[in-house]
C-alpha cells in the first residue's frame, strides 16, 4: 500500500475518499454488463439458437466458479482491510498468500470433480438434446479453466482490499476487452462456435489473473504470492470464511431464486418470460453501477472499522446519499423512456408492454437493493459473520413463500410483484441489524467526538 492509498484511507475528504474506491468498481462492473451483451451478441451471429441457449444454461455453472472466488476473495479482502487499519502488515502478507493458493487448489478440486461428472452436470443444467452437444462443449472448457477463473474473482477483491481501487479496475477492464477481441477472432476468423467463446472467458480471466499477480509480486508493499508466507492458522482460516461463507452461500441463492422465478414466469407464456428477460438485462446496468458503489466501499469502511470509527461512520453515511441520488436519477430516466428501452430489443407491441411493466415495478426496489448491499457490506466490513450470513439467505427465503402466495392471489402481476416484496423484507431485515450494529459502537463513537 502505497503513500496515495494510505492517505485515501486516511486523510482525505469521505467524499473523495469513497469516490476513490468506488468510481473505479463502479466502471469495472459496468463494463462486466457490456460484456454479457457483446458475448451474446458474438455468438448471436451465428444464427444458432442452441448454441445461444448453451450459453444461458451454463450460467449458474458460471455463479459458481464466480462464487468460489468471492468465498476466498471476499473473506480475505476485507480481513486484509482490517489487518491494514491495524497496521499488521506480516499477517497480510501471509492471508494475501493464503488467497492465492487457496483459490487456485479450490477450482482444482472443482475441475477434478467437475469433469467426470460431465455429462451428469449438463442434464443438470437442462441441456435439450438440440444443445447438450454444445453445453457439454462450454462446461468442458470452463472446467478446464476453473482455476484461472476462481483465481481472477479472488485477486480482483484482494488488489481492492489494499485501496489500489485503479489497479482493480484495470485488471477487471483488461478481462473484458481481452474476452471481446478473443471473441470476434475465435467467432470470425477460426470458427470455433461455442469452444471458442469459453475459452475466451478462461483466457481473458488468466490474463487479468497474470496482471493482479505482478501488482502483488512487485509493485505492492504487502500483498504477495509468494508460496513461503503461505500460512492457514485457525485465526486466516476463521476470519477468512466467517464472511467467505455467506459470499458463497448468496451467490447460490440467487442462481437459485432466477430459477424458481423463471419457473413461475413460464406459467404466463414466452412474453412473459421474454419481457422479464429483457427488463431484467437493463435492470442490470444500473444494479451494478449500485453494487459496485457498495462494493467499492467495502475496504474503507473495513480499514476504518478498525482504525477510525468515526470516519467508517461518516462514510456509511455519505455512501446512502450517493444510492439514492443515483437511485432517483435512474428512476426518473426509467419512467420517462421505458417504452424506447424495451423497443431496443424487440417490435412486438405485447412485449414492449409487458417490459415496460416489469421495468416500472422492478425499478421500484433499486434503492432497497442498494441499501441491502451496503447493508451486507458494512456487516462483511466489520466481521458480522452472523448478520452477513443473515443477508445472505433472507432475501431467497422470503421470495419462495411470497412467490407462491403472490402468485395464487394475483397471477402474472403478483409474480412481477414479489420480487419487491422480498427485496423490502430484506431491507428491513438488513436495516434492524444495522442499528444494533451502531448501538453497539456508540459509546466508542461518542467518546471520539468529545
């Protein structure tokens, strides 16, 4: 960690300080939501729709990877945070070590598991016999590839944790613009359909994997990747999967909860399913642009917790005023021109109702999502393994009932609906544990102001 960083952590303004963090995640991420769009797009092509659906089935195998890497790069990285505000710079270097083999033996174990079992996974993941060829092919590769990719997820949070909130970014841009020229090449030049646009994922996530390392191994002061500060005491072990744990378990939950939800969806026709599947797409781009605010965060709030109280609680402050001014901004583009977004993917005049419908609804809970966000962040930050656990499973507990009550007393509407409901109790949920959280710290928060 370098002067620059140290004084963002420090000493400057909390505006500055978090804009400093959070703009670069916030650009990484929505660079991620280009990416899924071009992606497509590449093997749109094609004009094969087995194969675009082979791309859609693998993407709970995808969260998965995905999850492992947060697991271990979250758990460490705001631990890492911690350790730093403490000023304990050995330990961080033997939990950055920790990190990055440990990651690397976890997608190991899941390619050793994992490819044996391929043809039961594909079955698993709804392959139909048009597309099992080509899912098979996409899982194969992405196996393969697994510890590449566990590892880009985990270094990604581990480069952040430090405050290199630029270094993050470019690694996470580099992964996207490698994984676009590999696409148009593998797509256009060498004909390689769907093993050409996985193993330029698993390329793409090497690369960057191979950027974030050199930071560590020789621009940083205390990350390393060094194999002899490896070390897996009950005390990295404990801190490390106290907030892992929950990281992973709400990733699978909400592979899971797409699942039910498309499960009730399919009920009301291919429109219904369509249009959520449109709105849910633009939903994304200002979803992430939220996540990566809450996200980029996280390391300040971490090394502050430990450090300076008062300025983690000035900065959780500010960092609720920055969800609902942006929250506001995009509700009002929303209302005004939902018709024009949804007719950027189809003509169909049910479509673009039905789109706009669910865009209006599911917009209405953008600044609860948010807020629940920051919620699980401030609970990671300041090791509530129990609250951030609570977070993490509230949210998919509350949607299955609400589903199927909304869903026998309203139909479609009540369907489109409980997704509201359920981001509304989860807010509540995150938001009592909060202010326990903060009567807990309030006899050391007063004794700072005096």
């Amino acid at each position: 960690m370098d002067a620059e960083n140290l004084y963002y952590f420090e000493k400057a303004p909390v505006a500055k300080a978090v804009a400093h963090f959070a703009v670069p995640m916030m650009l990484g991420t929505s660079m991620n939501v280009i990416y899924s769009i071009l992606n497509a797009y590449f093997l749109g092509t094609l004009h094969n729709t087995a194969m675009l659906t082979a791309l859609a089935l693998t993407l709970p195998l995808f969260a998965i990877i995905m999850a492992l890497g947060n697991l271990i790069g979250m758990g460490s990285g705001t631990f890492i945070s911690r350790l730093l505000g403490e000023k304990r710079y050995d330990d961080v270097k033997h939990v950055s070590s920790f990190a990055f083999y440990s990651s690397l033996v976890l997608g190991l174990i899941l390619m050793a598991v994992g490819l044996p079992l391929i043809e039961l996974i594909v079955h698993g993941l709804g392959a139909t016999p048009d597309s099992f060829g080509f899912t098979k092919d996409y899982v194969t590769v992405m196996l393969i590839g697994s510890p590449f990719v566990v590892l880009f997820f985990t270094l990604e949070n581990i480069v952040r944790s430090e405050g290199a909130a630029m270094t993050s970014m470019i690694g996470m841009i580099l992964s996207v613009v490698v994984n676009i020229i590999l696409d148009a090449l593998v797509i256009f030049v060498f004909h390689w359909d769907v093993i050409g646009v996985a193993s330029a994922t698993v390329i793409s996530n090497l690369v960057a994997s191979i950027y974030y390392a050199f930071h560590m191994g020789y621009k940083s002061q205390f990350l390393t990747v060094s194999v002899k500060w490896f070390k897996a005491t009950k005390d990295i072990l404990g801190n490390v999967f106290k907030i892992g744990v929950p990281v992973f378990i709400m990733s699978i939950f909400l592979g899971a909860m797409s699942l039910i939800f498309n499960h009730f969806l399919v009920e009301y026709g291919d429109s219904a399913v369509a249009a959520y599947g449109i709105s849910s797409r633009l939903l994304q781009f200002p979803e992430f642009i939220l996540m990566g605010l809450c996200e980029g965060v996280v390391p300040l709030i971490a090394f502050s917790f430990t450090a300076d109280k008062l300025r983690m609680k000035n900065t959780i402050g500010f960092t609720i005023k920055a969800i609902v001014g942006l929250a506001v901004v995009f509700g009002i583009v929303v209302y005004l021109i939902s018709d024009h977004l949804i007719g950027l993917f189809t003509n169909d005049p049910q479509l673009i109702e039905m789109g706009s419908y669910i865009l209006h609804v599911t917009f209405l809970s953008l600044f609860i999502t948010g807020m629940t966000t920051l919620f699980t962040g401030v609970f990671q930050a300041t090791a509530q393994g129990t609250a951030a656990f609570i977070m993490s499973i509230i949210q998919g507990i509350t949607l299955i009932p609400v589903l199927y009550i909304a869903n026998q007393m309203n139909g479609f509407h009540g369907v489109v609906w409980s997704l509201v409901i359920a981001d509304a109790a989860a807010f509540l949920v995150g938001a009592v544990m909060l202010y326990v959280l903060r009567n807990k710290l309030q006899p050391e928060l007063e004794s700072l102001v005096q």
